[in-house]
C-alpha cells in the first residue's frame, strides 16, 4: 500500500479527516479503519511518518523559534540546526517505535485470546497514536505544553477501543490487553529515550554553556546552575 492508497484509504476529509474522527469519533473510526487493504510498509509511509512530522516541527518551532520555558523568567532558544537534529532523533523514534508497538501487540495478541496479523496489529499501533501527536502542537504555546498530555490518554482509550475490533480479543480481556501493551512500550520508551539523550543531551548543554550568566558546577551529590542572578541546585 502506497501513501496514496492510505490517504484514499482515509477518505472524507483524508488524513485531516481521520485525525479528527480518530479523536472525536474514535470507535466508529476503527470499524470503518478494520476492513481496509493496508500493508505493514504503507501504514508506515501513508500515515506514521506523515502523523510523526507534527511533533517533530512542533519540536522545530517551540526550540528553534519561539524558545522554551517560562516567558520574562527563563527562555531557552537553540540554533536551529541543534533543533533540527533534535526534532530528526524525535522523529525516527517515533516512527521506529510505532513499528515496534505494532510488533508487541500482535505477538500479545493470542495470550488475551485475540488473532495474530500483522497489518492489524500495525494499524492498531499507527492509529491509536493519533492524539498524542495532534494535541503536541499545544506545546507551541506557554502554559499549554501540559494540556497535551491528554492526547496521550485519548491514545491509550484509542488503543483499548481498537484491540477488539481489530485485534479480535474478547472485551472482557482487553483491558489487561491494554495494560500489557502500554506497561511494555512505557519501558522501551523509557530506553529508548536514554539511548536519544545520548545525543540531543549534549546539544542543550552545549548550547547553555555558550550563554553569558550560564555557568554549571556539579558533583556526586548534584549541580548548581546558575542563569544570570538565579542558582538553581538540582541536588536539592
């Protein structure tokens, strides 16, 4: 399946168009999402990568343009090349990871009495994503980042509501379902990122470090860093 076929797939209104019923009208979505021809590398290129693209310049422009922090207290702003790289890292992670996911759920799927299929499974992963990737644009505005984080409860209910339909586990065992995949991807997240900051880390500190009134002191027990007239200890 070509990107083009996804989208046709994804009719009335396209990829807008599913984005929002994935949201708003996430169960009949499914019903309509199950009986579509779909491969495993076309939902990846018709609607991860194109899904993954909206945290990723989000990430663009909150670090690159508008700056991160607290407005009139503390603004971080990285060049834009850091943010690029940064941004590129979220991205294929994302993606990758949505691979994965799709992975998880159809190797789980006959313990909670389900139906192994890989192209399912996939769309499960691909698709019960949706919110937590619409809702990151919130993060461009101050004091709002915090609210997208109800996209990432509308994708977890989105996955609970797919595991059924597509996934053919009986309601009765799609919570555990639910749980296991969410418990397990929540851990390879959390490597996942370790091995990330490995990379994105040292572009922040080295960004930080070149800004005047910025200077770290650490030892075994913390840091202090101090932003012009302002100390902050992290070991506190």
């Amino acid at each position: 399946m070509t990107m083009n076929e996804s989208r046709a797939g994804a009719a009335q209104g396209g990829l807008v168009g599913r984005i929002i019923r994935m949201i708003t009208a996430t169960r009949e979505e499914w019903g309509r999402i199950e009986p579509e021809p779909a491969t495993v590398p076309g939902l990846i290129t018709g609607w991860t990568v194109p899904l993954a693209l909206i945290p990723a310049l989000t990430a663009i422009v909150t670090l690159g343009v508008i700056g991160s922090g607290v407005p009139g207290l503390a603004v971080v702003k990285l060049p834009l090349l850091n943010t690029v790289v940064m941004a590129g890292v979220q991205f294929a992670l994302l993606v990758a990871m949505t691979w994965v996911m799709g992975q998880v759920i159809n190797a789980l799927a006959p313990n909670f009495g389900g139906t192994q299929n890989p192209v399912q499974a996939m769309k499960v992963a691909a698709y019960s994503g949706t919110a937590a990737c619409a809702f990151s644009v919130l993060q461009i505005v101050p004091f709002l980042g915090i609210v997208a984080i109800v996209g990432l409860v509308l994708s977890v209910l989105a996955l609970h509501a797919g595991l059924p339909v597509l996934m053919k586990s009986p309601p009765e065992r799609t919570l555990g379902f639910t749980a296991s995949v969410v418990g397990i991807m929540f851990v390879l997240w959390l490597v996942a990122w370790a091995v990330s900051s490995a990379v994105t880390g040292p572009l922040m500190m080295s960004h930080m470090m070149q800004r005047p009134g910025v200077s770290i002191n650490g030892g075994p027990g913390g840091a202090q860093v101090k932003i012009g007239g302002t100390t902050i200890d992290t070991g506190a």
